[in-house]
C-alpha cells in the first residue's frame, strides 16, 4: 500500500495552489514555507542538502530578532519571514522580516488578544496558530476566533472575519488555534465551534458545518484544537478534519459532510490532522489510541470502518509518513516508528524527548525541534532509533513549528526568531 498523497493527490493540491497564485509556483525558483507543515502541509522538505551534523561550522546562526511572545511558526517567500505575536495582553500582530538580515519590513497589529482558560493557562494565552501564505495575501488566525487577511507585499489589511461576533459563539478555551488551509478560492478554518470555509476575496462565509456546542466553561467554548488538510481519498477530494472527538471528511465546495467517525470522548481527544495512508485516515487520540480507519466508497457513499490499531498514543505532535512507516513522538516524549500496513511497532526509543516537536524531512533525515530547544538530527531508519546528533538550539521555549526553505532554517523561540544556513 502507498500513501495516497504521493502522486494524484499531490498533483492536484498542486494544481489547486498554482491556481490561485500560491507558494508552490516560486517554490521552483526559490523554496518557500508558505503553511503550517510546509508546501504540502506534510513536513516533507523537497531541496537542499542537509549535512551529516547540527554543528555550529555545519548549521550557521545568520540572524536572531527578538519579539513578543508567540506560539505560531514562520511562514517565508521568497524574500520574507513573516512572524506573529501577541504584545501587552492587548493586541496581536505580525512583522514582516527580510530573508537576508532579518530587518523589518512593515508591522500590523490590531486589538485582539484574549486570555486562555482550562489547561491551556500554563502555557500563556499568546497566539498561536501559524498563518498561512496564499499568493500575495496573509491570513491569519487571531486568538478571539478572528481571521485577519493582510497584504504580503504591505501588511495592509484586506479583510477580516469576526467569528465570535458572526456567529454569537463563546470565546475557545485555548484561542484560535487553528492554521488556515487555502484551496482555491476557500480559506478553510475550525472556528466558533465548527468548521468553516470563507470567501479568500472578501472573508464572507461560503460555508459551515460540523456545528457542536462545546462542553467548556460557563463564558467559554471548549473550541478545537487541530487544524484540516485537503486530500483525495477514493478518487474524491475532500477536506479533512478532527473535532474533539471526531474525524470527518467534508466535501469543498458546499460543506456537506461525506463520513464521520466518533473516536474520543476525552476533553482534548483528537488534537492530530487526520492522515491519508491508502484510502484510508491514520491517527492517534487517547481514548482510540493510534490506528487506521478504511475508507470504502459504495453508491456514492462513503462508510469508515476500523482497520488495525496498537497500543501508542500520540498527542500534539504530528507524525511524519515516509513510505509505509510512519515516525512519531508519543504523549509520553519518546520516538517511535511503525508500519502503516498492519501497525506494528518497529521500534521506540528508549528515553524521551521534550513533550512535543515539530518534525521535517528530507530523503532519508528527520529534522525534529522540541519544544524545550532541543534541536535532533534523525535517521530516518525504519528498523532501528538513530539519533545523529542533537544541539542546543535555545535556552526559551520554542513550540513553534520549524521552517526550511532550502538551506535556510528559522526557528521561532517564544520571544524571538532566529534564522541559521545549513553549510
């Protein structure tokens, strides 16, 4: 069995970011990180050539800028690092940065910061999604379920979208955590307890379903915590989405929801993007542990069904699929690699690292922040952990996802970003 996504389907989410002007058209002359994940939203880096170690004469720190707080990964084009942040409890923001020397180019902000509640006060109540770049357009997931959508070029805002006021829903618990998906002439968001797709010229809703009233608190919704992919699964396109404690694939252009699958009745049950493997959804909650869900397509009629699953859990950070293994790093910080075929457990490594990172690779590399600084040089060897070499790359936190445009790394620590050139 092959990853659907390896041929027709990247194909198509190709041509569907070429038609509207995406990164994926410069990406060829120079790369670019336009999304949460990367180009694909898999974090699969396609160029340059990574050395054989993390050190200082082989991974060169170029610039560092320090900023507000900040919880959302960069997004680069081919002259920009565009950076978010929430400044003073009270506003939110975004700085443009040249690729070069990390000088500012132009900053916006705007009114609209929020605090968390529930179990994401530990973690401060800064932004917190990656923002998503789309030809000459920034969208931007604000933390009071606003979408703000700025000009690349100027920073000047085009539009926004109140989803609070719109739809008279509580604030989420934990923000807008959700990046932005661009397909078209859609910006797809899980929003105001639901998920949403909105106009990319005028950010007026197109769409919505998957409507649920959170459990949360008395003035606040528990909101979601995953962020959707685009996929094509038996020949369909179609969105993919996990709720608290559901997947889902929904069709694009009318929003009708094409199956359902209740996984996790936990608090903060399905917090991965659903995976394609085959025609079927990989994933991991707590409640469901990790498994692979077949997708049949009958009468036009799609029906999910249980495939295999093994006893690891995987919480927040989202698992590379490299062929048919997959590398993971579990709820309790360690790596792990299976076989997509039947779920069988490869292997795990025998102690921890960090309770989240961020993940890309390259031929047969993983690259692997996590969220305490450490920066892992991976084999990708299916039969054996292989940690090459690692490096203290901050002393902050940094729970941002990484970013890779060729030679160029930038990571964004929690109260500045730094860019370092692979040598």
């Amino acid at each position: 069995m092959t990853n659907s996504r390896s041929k027709t389907t990247l194909l198509l989410i190709g041509a569907l970011w070429i038609s509207v002007g995406g990164s994926l058209l410069s990406a060829a002359e120079k790369p670019t990180w336009p999304q949460w994940r990367g180009p694909e939203r898999n974090g699969h880096v396609s160029g340059g050539v990574w050395p054989k170690d993390l050190g200082e004469s082989h991974l060169v720190k170029r610039w560092r800028v320090e900023l507000p707080p900040s919880y959302s990964g960069p997004v680069v084009s081919h002259d920009r690092v565009f950076v978010t942040y929430t400044r003073d409890k009270k506003f939110e923001g975004v700085r443009a940065l040249d690729r070069k020397d990390g000088k500012e180019t132009w900053k916006t902000e705007w009114e609209g910061a929020m605090t968390v509640a529930g179990l994401g006060t530990s973690m401060g109540s800064w932004i917190r999604a990656t923002p998503t770049l789309a030809g000459d357009q920034l969208i931007v997931a604000g933390m009071p379920d606003l979408l703000v959508c700025l000009g690349a070029k100027s920073g000047a805002e085009r539009w926004r979208a109140d989803f609070h006021a719109r739809y008279g829903t509580p604030l989420p618990e934990l923000g807008f955590v959700c990046s932005p998906l661009v397909v078209k002439d859609g910006v797809y968001v899980q929003t105001a307890d639901s998920f949403v797709k909105v106009d990319r010229k005028d950010g007026k809703s197109l769409w919505r379903c998957l409507v649920r009233k959170g459990k949360g608190s008395e003035k606040m919704s528990q909101g979601n915590y995953s962020s959707p992919d685009f996929a094509v699964i038996n020949g369909r396109p179609q969105l993919l989405v996990a709720d608290i404690d559901a997947i889902a694939g929904v069709e694009p252009s009318q929003g009708k929801v094409l199956w359902r699958r209740v996984l996790d009745s936990y608090d903060q049950g399905c917090i991965l993007a659903p995976i394609v493997y085959g025609n079927g959804i990989f994933t991991s909650t707590r409640a469901s542990r990790t498994g692979h869900y077949p997708l049949t397509y009958r009468n036009k009629q799609f029906t999910i069904s249980d495939g295999w699953k093994n006893k690891l859990v995987v919480y927040m950070s989202s698992p590379l699929v490299i062929g048919d293994v997959a590398y993971l790093h579990l709820k309790n910080g360690r790596f792990a690699c299976i076989n997509l075929q039947d779920g069988k457990i490869n292997w795990i490594s025998n102690r921890p690292f960090g309770k989240y990172c961020s993940m890309v690779w390259h031929k047969d590399r993983i690259l692997a922040l996590t969220n305490d600084g450490q920066l892992l040089l991976l084999h990708a060897d299916p039969t054996r952990f292989v940690l090459v070499d690692s490096r203290k790359i901050s002393t902050a936190e940094t729970w941002g996802h990484l970013a890779i445009t060729g030679q160029h790394i930038y990571i964004r620590e929690r109260n500045a970003i730094a860019a370092y050139e692979w040598k």
